[in-house]
C-alpha cells in the first residue's frame, strides 16, 4: 500500500509573539469564520516540523479532524498559559494539547481524547523517598511548569512548590539537576525526551502517577456560536485517529512514512509565518 499524504486545504499555521493577541478580535467575531487554536510546543504531541509546520500525535490529529470538517483553522504557538488565557478572554476558540481540570471546564469542554499522557515524578538516581507519600508532599520542594495542570495538582494536593514555576520542561528539569528542587512533575514522553537529547542516562529516576487523556479544549463561548461544531470535531477524531493507526501499520509492514509525519510533492500545509520575538 502506498503512503498515505494527509493534505491539509485550509490551515494557516501562525507562530506569533504574544503582542500579537492584543490587536485579535474577540472569539464572537470570527466564529463562523477562521477558527483559532492555542498550542505550545510540546513534543511529541505538539511541535514545529522541519518545514516549520504543525506536527505531533495531537497536533496532527487536530489538522486532520479539522479538514475532515472542511474548516479553515489557524495554529497559535504561544507559551502554554497565554495559550489558555487567550481562551478564556475570547480572544480565540481553543487549545491543545490539554487535560482535564475545573478551571478549564468552568469556561471550556474538552474533546474526546486523542492521545495519553502519563504523570511522572523524576528525581535525582541518587535522592531517596516516594513522591507519593505525605511524608514527601510536606517536606520536599516540587514543582511542574507555569500552567501545567500538574502545577493545580499540586497545589491542589498541598504539595510544597515554588512560587514561580518555570515556563518549559527543559527549565524545570535544570532546577532539578542544580538540586533546587527534589522532585519534577511531567510528562514521561516529553521528559524523556529531554533527557535523552542532555545524555541523562542512569541520573535520572521516575515514578508514575496516574494517566490522564488529552484533547482540544474549546470554549463555551464558541460552542454556542457554533451548534453541532463538538460532536462534528469529536466524530472527526475518531476517523482520523483510524486512519493514523491504520497507516502505522502499514509503516510496519513497508518501512515508509507515516500519517504524523507523511511527506507530500506538495505541501501538506499552507503556512503564514509571523518571526517569533
């Protein structure tokens, strides 16, 4: 079987600095227009390609649902809590990749899932103590990164944390790697990323949490503007997910590209490039 190329027709994918929300227009405006999606990037569910274009196990899957639908959808890449403050002031439609918490669910709904992600505490191979135990929640500093919602878990759960997280992954896991914090909260596929690529093999130790699901979180206000645009988008993501693991089957068996990451004699995205600041 021949690689199949997922050819997304209408996506513009903006990478923009954060003064551009300030001239946006409200999500009222445009919500039968250009639907706008917040993301960060976070690999390997969310990530800029080498053609600079939107990639990864749910970025991919929400290009595709939203070409299924025949919508035209633009991509912000921005830090991951502007990314959800842009939502909640109405400023654009949604964001991803996300998972379930009350503050999201207050303004938003989450989709169906599209992909997993495991809750994974890394500590330094040669520290000692269960991050899960209270004696650890009172007496160690932990942290995850700014807008995660492992960072509310924590709060949440009464965790001793920092007063400032850091913004990124790779900033948490240096304060872990000076000592300055005891324990990370993260996401074992990005982590262990990140760890690989710094050469962290046997400095690192890890205990799972819990696995929670990720999808597009869309807001109430859109939704409203929009009646049957939810169970059109989740319907989506069932087809497209379908055809993602039907295409790394066939990866398997051929040794060829994939629906992620699927290379086209054109492009398979349209992109409108702003420089990022």
């Amino acid at each position: 079987m021949r690689p199949v190329c997922l050819k997304i027709r209408k996506i513009s994918v903006l990478f923009v600095a954060v003064m551009v929300f300030h001239q946006m227009p409200t999500a009222q405006s445009f919500a039968s227009e250009i639907i706008r999606i917040t993301t960060h990037d976070l690999p390997p569910y969310s990530f800029r390609n080498a053609n600079g274009q939107i990639d990864g196990q749910v970025g991919s899957i929400v290009s595709c649902a939203m070409d299924q639908m025949d919508r035209e959808f633009e991509i912000l890449v921005v830090p991951w809590k502007r990314a959800q403050m842009e939502v909640q002031r109405g400023r654009v439609d949604g964001f991803f990749p996300a998972s379930v918490n009350g503050v999201r669910n207050s303004f938003a709904r989450m989709s169906t899932a599209i992909a997993y992600q495991k809750w994974t505490w890394y500590l330094l191979k040669d520290s000692n103590g269960d991050p899960n135990t209270q004696q650890f929640r009172t007496g160690r500093l932990v942290s995850s990164f700014l807008g995660a919602n492992m960072q509310s878990w924590l709060l949440a759960n009464e965790y001793s944390t920092v007063d400032f997280p850091p913004q990124t992954n790779s900033s948490l896991l240096e304060l872990l790697l000076r000592k300055r914090l005891d324990a990370i909260l993260v996401d074992e596929q990005v982590m262990d990323a990140i760890a690989e690529e710094r050469d962290l093999d046997g400095k690192l130790r890890k205990v799972v949490l819990k696995t929670e699901p990720l999808g597009v979180y869309f807001s109430e206000r859109f939704l409203n503007s929009e009646p049957g645009f939810f169970a059109a988008f989740n319907k989506a993501v069932d087809i497209c997910r379908e055809i993602g693991d039907s295409e790394k089957d066939d990866v398997t068996n051929q040794s060829g590209p994939s629906i992620i990451s699927a290379s086209c004699s054109a492009p398979c995205l349209v992109q409108r490039a702003l420089p990022i600041r």
